[in-house]
C-alpha cells in the first residue's frame, strides 16, 4: 500500500484536483445549478475523491476564482521572462481580459456561493500587485509614461468587467486594451542611458 507522502499518490492527487477545477469551470459557468455529481463523473474522479478536494459548492465555486487569480498573477513573472516589458504587458492584458470573461460566466455560481454570508469572494490582491511588476518593468525600460500606478491601470482597464462573454468579446477587449497601451506608451521617456553610452538593460 502507498504511503501519503508516495510523490505518484500526490501527483495523482493533483492532477485529480485540476481535472475537476477544469471541468467545473466549463460545467458552472454554462449553468451555475450544475450538479456536483455531475462535473466528478465529467472529471473522470469517484464521488470520495471529489468531496476530498472540495466538500461543498461554496468551496468549489471560491477555489476556482482564487486558482483564476492566482494563474494571472503568476504570468506577469513569466511573461517578463521571455519578452520585453511593454510587450509581456500587453499580453498579460490579454490573459486578463480572458480571466474577466471567466468571472464574468461564473458570476451567478459566485454570488450563490457567498449569499449565505458565511464566504467572501477572494479579493485581486494578487492581480493588482501582478499590475504593480509589470508596470516597473515597463517604467524602468522606458517604454511607458513615468507615475502610473497598479491602482491607475486597474481603473483604466475597468471597461473589461463590463463586456459580455456571449458577446463578441475579444475583438471589444483588443480594441478596448490598445487604447490603454497607447495611452500608456504616450509620453515615454524611452531607453535609458546610463554613464558610458550603454543603454540600460
């Protein structure tokens, strides 16, 4: 018999845990009274492995907005990786505006979940301070306009929450998010140069 700490037993576990996240997602934000029986035999898991990871539809419903959160904060980091500031920005723009139309398919699966006062809906926190990194980025290369904070941007792009997913959204949120790129890149100072004539990297 396996022991708990059997590193398959916990990658099992985990890839478990994110089928049924993956499958809720889709199932709750079609039809937010969509059974729990249903989206564990969707997921492919038994009954007991599903009520280990989520014992309620109030614990289901939270974790997928904060595992929502939580992945587009942690791709600011990587996109600054592997591209330029202003560009890793626009995408992230991008990733945000996907996550906007997420929430937006399980708003009434959400608001049945904290109705009952006892659960409150996980803040952006993450999401904000992802804005934050970005935005330092893109000021210390030179490629935005100096001052703008995560709190600026996060009203700027407000526009977001207010596209519908059934609509034509993504050409909405393209055209909507250039406009605040360009307003962004107006009036950057552009590279700096540091003593000696090297460009800062």
């Amino acid at each position: 018999m396996r022991q708990k700490d059997d590193p398959r037993l916990r990658s099992d576990a985990q890839r478990n845990r994110e089928r049924i996240l993956e499958v809720a997602l889709a199932e709750l934000s079609r039809a937010a009274d969509t059974p729990l029986s249903a989206i564990a035999k969707k997921a492919g898991v038994g009954q007991g492995t599903f009520y280990r990871n989520f014992p309620n539809r109030e614990t289901l419903v939270l974790e997928l907005y904060r595992h929502g959160v939580q992945q587009i904060a942690d791709s600011a980091s990587e996109l600054l990786e592997t591209r330029e500031p202003d560009r890793a920005l626009r995408a992230w723009m991008d990733h945000l505006a996907g996550f906007a139309m997420t929430k937006a398919g399980l708003a009434e699966a959400i608001r049945q979940a904290t109705s009952s006062g006892t659960a409150a809906k996980p803040g952006h926190t993450p999401v904000t301070d992802a804005a934050g990194l970005l935005l330092r980025a893109c000021e210390e290369a030179g490629t935005i306009r100096p001052g703008v904070t995560a709190d600026d941007f996060m009203l700027a792009i407000a526009g977001l929450w207010q596209l519908a997913p059934r609509d034509d959204w993504q050409s909405r949120a393209t055209r909507l998010l250039d406009i605040v790129m360009d307003g962004l890149r107006a009036r950057a100072p552009g590279p700096q140069s540091l003593p000696g004539g090297s460009d800062r990297l």
